[in-house]
C-alpha cells in the first residue's frame, strides 16, 4: 500500500521505517530540508537502536523516500499519517495540536479518492473529530475517514515494539478504513486479539489511559522506596514481592529518580486537563503529576545529604543525561532538574553520557562533558548514577575509589549491591534500599511516644 507519513520525527521516522520494512511504500514528508537531505544520505537525526539499518535498506529497496513536496506525497496515497509533535500548550498543560491541524487543512486539498487520514500524534479525545472538521471545510469533495492508531513506541526498543507489538489500536467507525488498516498491519501477521477495533475517541483515549497509569505505577513504587528508607525496609524485595502477583506484574516496579521522557510527563498532564474539562477529575493522575515533580528535586537533596549535608565548592560527576537508556533523548530527563539544584546548591558538575551529551549541551550549561564514566569521576566528591546505561552496571570500582577526591556512590537506579560497592571502600546511597540499621524499632518507638 501506498502510505505518506506527515512528520519524520521519533514517531514519523520509526514507523515510516518498519511499515517501509514490511513491505509498504512510505513517503516520509518534512518541512526541515536539512533534515531531509541529512536522512537521504542516511545520517538518522535521533538515536534508537536498529533505526539506521531499516532506514538504510529501505531506501536501498526503493520503499522508503523523504520529501518536502507534501501535495504529491498526499495525491495518491492509500492512507496519510499524521505523526507531528503535540508537546504540553503552556499555561495549561493540553496538547498543543497546532501542528496537527495545520496539516488536516495542509493536506485537504491534494487528497484524492478514497483516503484514510490516521492519527498517529497522541492527542486528546475529540481531536479526529476536529481533523474531520477542517478537512470537510477546506475540501467538501473530500471522501475521507479519520482513524486513530496511537503508538505504542518505547524510546530504545521500538522498532521490537513496532514489529512485535503488544496491541494495534485502530479507532474508527467507518468499514472501509477498517480494512484499510487492517491491510497496512496485515503483514505483521498478528492473532486477531492484537488488533484492537475500536471507536475513534475510545482509541484516543486509550493511549492517555495507558501511559499515565503506567506513570502511576512508577511513582506507587518511588513513594514506598522512599517509605522503605524510613522503616528499614528494600524496596527491591518489596518489588519482587508484589510484582510476582501476575495481577501487578513486576514491568515498571523499579524505584528510581522520577518519570521522565517525552511521553509520561505530556500525557499525564493532558489528560487531568482533559478530564477537567469533561467534569470528571482523574485525582491519581493528578497525584502522580505532582509527585513526579517533587520527585526529581528530592534527588538532589539525597545526593546533598550523602556529601555530608552541603555540596557547596564540591565536584559531583553525573553519569546518565537521558530520560531513560539507548535513546539521546533528554526531556523531562531527571537529570536535568537534579543538576539544577545541585548547582543552585553550589557544586561543580562533571558529566557523561554514551548519547545524550548533545542534546544536553543545549540545556544544562556550566558543566564539564566528560569522554566516560572515569573522567567525569576524576577528582569528584560523589558519583552519582541517574540513567541505567549498560556502561555503567560494570565500573571497575577500585578504580573508581582511586580516582574521586572522596569515596561515595548515590545509585538512583539500584543498580549495584551495596555491600559490593562498600567492600570495595566506597559509601553507597541507593533508592529505597535497607543500609543494615532496623529503622522499625525507631519508628515504632516515636509512635508510642
């Protein structure tokens, strides 16, 4: 089938890539000409695992092309995906769906024949409502269906999450634009409960309910990994001891530094203002928002503590930039906030990361990049690890402790033992972890006092 993806950004890039990779000829449209010439010698804008290679072999094949000239792109294709940034509006916290209905009435014109316009942004309930909308308007011939297929993508594996999804959500009423999509994923060879059909707005919906309950479960986590450092318990005992009832499930019980990404943080707030809108309030996602937010400050002052209570003069070497690892994405990245305070707090930060060091630099200034994990910990006062990269689960810790002006580790991912790390003579803070006192008995002492 013929397919025009609007948009080769995170999205628009992955999936014009593997519908390309399963055997459909995708035009890839973008108004960034130097992106595009960029792409058509196969330099990829974003880091995600396998990405160049589909990128790379579909152009070679012929399936795959980029261009700025939207009105022959959108003529004759079976379907246009719309898949452009909808980032949080300021003020409010809604999607901006600027950009999403500037292509509906973009695209308007040029649709011929039979056409099934898809969004593939993440947008709010009622947005296919509005595309169907300024399309009827700029063009009343126009024999269109508006689908919602939300994605499903995880920044660092996504192409696995495109090819072997857990679901296809297909929103859409209209019969003809049923079989449209269902040829588009035929190839995936998917049993029939992976596709799921569905109206327009539950389809939209869907996405926002999935992420943020998602977020839910991270910050659930964090808050008993923090109540765990009160009264002496793990919280990684506690994870595996809830997350081994199936009705749980143990994905996303890992206690860390806060949600970050360009997903979590921008849908849970959409839909508390969605559901504000609607009179029907989503009290736990408003919660998580707020939690996740506090969160992120907290860590620095965890990472204060661990230096003796003041950072101020002090070198803290920060491994880990990115949201999360295997992306170079750093929004909403934990990282950021926590080398703000750390900073307002008065250290001097050294940094690495495996990709994210230049998306960083146009963030987070006055701060030394390092080439690995070692130069940012020469002469540090503490090591603190934000981002779980594999290249950080194996550091050579003797040479470590020969390295840093003083010996100390705040692991906000848990990704070490402490009694390794202590044996080999350096202090070790991790999240919601037991450092050997019973707190309880304390506890219970101030209660009965």
């Amino acid at each position: 089938m013929k397919i025009t993806m609007i948009g080769a950004g995170y999205v628009g890039l992955v999936s014009g890539g593997c519908f390309a990779d399963i055997g459909h000829a995708v035009t890839c449209v973008d108004r960034d000409e130097a992106k595009l010439e960029a792409l058509r010698r196969g330099q990829i804008p974003i880091y995600e695992p396998g990405l160049e290679a589909i990128v790379h072999d579909n152009m070679q094949a012929g399936r795959l092309q980029f261009t700025a000239d939207l009105a022959a792109a959108v003529a004759d294709a079976d379907a246009v995906f719309i898949a452009v940034g909808t980032p949080s509006r300021a003020g409010d916290g809604l999607a901006d769906l600027t950009h999403v209905y500037a292509v509906a009435r973009e695209i308007a014109p040029h649709l011929t024949g039979h056409t099934v316009v898809v969004t593939k942004s993440t947008v709010p309930v009622g947005t296919g409502d509005e595309i169907g909308r300024v399309i009827a308007k700029e063009n009343p011939a126009a024999d269109v269906a508006v689908v919602s297929n939300p994605e499903f993508l995880r920044e660092g594996s996504a192409i696995g999450d495109f090819m072997q999804p857990d679901r296809v959500v297909i929103g859409t009423d209209d019969a003809r634009a049923r079989c449209v999509m269902h040829d588009i994923y035929a190839p995936l060879n998917l049993d029939d409960d992976r596709i799921l059909m569905m109206s327009r707005r539950t389809a939209e919906l869907t996405k926002y309910a999935g992420n943020s309950f998602l977020a839910m479960k991270v910050t659930f986590i964090n808050e008993i990994a923090d109540l765990c450092e009160k009264v002496g318990a793990d919280v990684l005992d506690v994870a595996r001891g809830i997350g081994m009832d199936e009705r749980i499930g143990r994905k996303f019980l890992q206690a860390g530094p806060g949600i970050g990404g360009s997903c979590f943080p921008k849908d849970t707030l959409a839909l508390v203002k969605t559901a504000h809108d609607a009179d029907s309030p989503v009290r736990l996602v408003e919660t998580t928002v707020t939690v996740n937010d506090q969160r992120k400050r907290a860590m620095a002052k965890k990472v204060i503590r661990a230096c003796g209570g003041t950072v101020r003069g002090k070198t803290i070497a920060i491994l880990g930039l990115t949201f999360k690892p295997d992306t170079d994405d750093v929004r909403e990245s934990p990282a950021i906030p926590i080398i703000t305070a750390l900073q307002d707090a008065g250290a001097r930060i050294r940094a690495f990361d495996p990709e994210g060091t230049e998306q960083a630099q146009t963030i987070l200034k006055n701060i030394a990049y390092c080439e690995d994990a070692y130069d940012a910990a020469a002469g540090a006062d503490a090591l603190v690890i934000v981002t779980e990269w594999g290249v950080f689960r194996d550091l050579d810790l003797a040479r470590l402790k020969q390295t840093m002006a003083a010996p100390v580790m705040v692991d906000l991912r848990n990704i070490y033992d402490a009694a390794t790390v202590r044996v080999a003579g350096i202090s070790y803070t991790g999240i919601g972890r037991s450092d050997g006192t019973d707190r309880r008995s304390l506890v219970l002492h101030q209660a009965a006092e």
